[in-house]
C-alpha cells in the first residue's frame, strides 16, 4: 500500500489507507462489524513481482480457513508458469478463483498473454476475476473498459468472468456484456452504495439480480462502510439476499 502508485487512494481516503501489515485478526474485526461471514482476499502479482504473493493469501486463509476464502494472481507474461500456478492455487492452495488486474500490467484482458490464465482457469473450474471501470491508482484507465471483456467472453464461453470495481463510468457497458454473456458477473468492490450508479441498481433489481456481487475492498473500504445505506436501493428480499451472498455462493461454489 505504500507503492506511489496508490498515491491517489490515498486522497480519496484522507490518509486512510493502513501503513503497516494488518493482522488477520483486524480483517476478522471488520468482517464482524459489518455482518460479513465469508470473504475473498486476493493476491496481487505485478510486472516487477507479486505485491501479494499466493503463499501470503494461503497463510492467511490458514489462520480463519472458515471465514477467508483464497483468490489467486498469476504473472502473465510467463504463459506456461502461469497456467502451472494456476493449478497450483486451485489444487494445492484450494483457491476459488484467479484474479488479473489489466491496470497493473497497463494491457487490456484481450492481449494474448492473458488467454492462457484463461484456458487454465476454464481446465480447473474457476471463475477469473478482474478489474472494470477506471483504474483509481495511478495507472492507465483503458484496460479497464468493460467491453474487452465481450470478446474474452465470446472466445471462452465456458469461463466465468466477474468484472470487479462496477465499470464506472462504463457501467452501462459493464451491464450490456453481463446480461449478453451468461457467464459475465459484475461486483460492486470499490464503491459505497451511496456512489452506484443508477443503471447498475436497476440492473440489480430486475434482470440482473443474479449477476451483481457485493464487495467492499478493503482495506480500503470496510465492509460496514461500503453497505451503509443498503436499504435505500428498494431491492426486494430475492434480490437483496442473492446480492449479499447467493450469487458469490453459486459462482464461487462456497
């Protein structure tokens, strides 16, 4: 958290932002405070080397196994050791998913380094998690555009993809490839609920119910915090409870 790069996040949070290691235990404290049971943390693996590498995220999991659910990340620049520690994540790890972030690598998910993650995470039966919308560090914004996950969808109808961070200030393309692929999901990690924008909460209340995930990204956001006005989208029970939990089961097969 201390890369320059997150420079920005900073502003946004006031100086937020933790400056040390964060013990499990305070992870746990947050999830308590916001009524969380289960949550996916990620590692993070950049160009220059993993700001979280995946033995860090199965250390963590290790301490609180029934609350913390590991996420893996893969360097893509190496084709066939990624697709190897793919298949070390998910079988040895017992990570649900694998996670890429297109503004760390400044590539958008259509470059063909990342078509072999793809593939690998299609063999192992994970969803492959991803960034949409601007990036908020300061990195370039265009990988983030949620339409190059359009092509990626068509050309691996069978992998699950869910495009974190909303797609803003995309989301109505965001919404357009969810509701056109039918293994295309959106979660709302990064944002308040006061801060979705109103084509997502309408897809969320109608025909995208089942294709919007919470996320709160912290430590940036706490859980508590970005829930805190919940009850003024007007979901109904259904789709508030598939949104809060129902559809990260079914994808993630928690």
């Amino acid at each position: 958290m201390r890369d320059p790069i997150f420079d920005s996040l900073r502003r946004w949070t006031r100086g937020g932002l933790p400056e040390t290691e964060l013990p499990v235990a305070a992870t746990i404290a947050a999830m308590d405070a916001g009524g969380i049971s289960r949550s996916l943390i990620c590692a993070w693996e950049a160009p220059r080397g993993p700001l979280i590498s995946n033995d860090e995220v199965a250390g963590f999991v290790a301490q609180a196994p029934d609350r913390l659910v590991g996420v893996g990340s893969v360097n893509i620049s190496k084709p066939m050791a990624a697709m190897r520690e793919v298949r070390r994540c998910v079988e040895e790890l017992g990570f649900r998913a694998i996670r890429v972030q297109p503004w760390l690598w400044e590539l958008p998910p259509t470059d063909r380094r990342f078509y072999p993650v793809y593939a690998a995470c299609c063999e192992a039966g994970v969803p492959f998690c991803t960034q949409i919308g601007h990036a908020g560090p300061l990195m370039p914004s265009e990988p983030g555009r949620p339409i190059y996950l359009d092509q990626v969808a068509i050309d691996f109808p069978e992998l699950t993809i869910v495009g974190g961070h909303i797609g803003y200030p995309w989301t109505d393309e965001a919404v357009a490839v969810a509701t056109k692929h039918e293994n295309v999901y959106i979660d709302t990690s990064a944002y308040t609920v006061q801060r979705y924008p109103a084509a997502l909460v309408e897809y969320m209340k109608g025909h995208g119910r089942k294709k919007v995930l919470f996320g709160s990204n912290y430590p940036m956001i706490a859980p508590a915090k970005a829930l805190e006005g919940l009850g003024d989208l007007g979901l109904d029970a259904e789709a508030k409870a598939l949104f809060l939990g129902g559809n990260a089961s079914r994808v993630y097969r928690l």
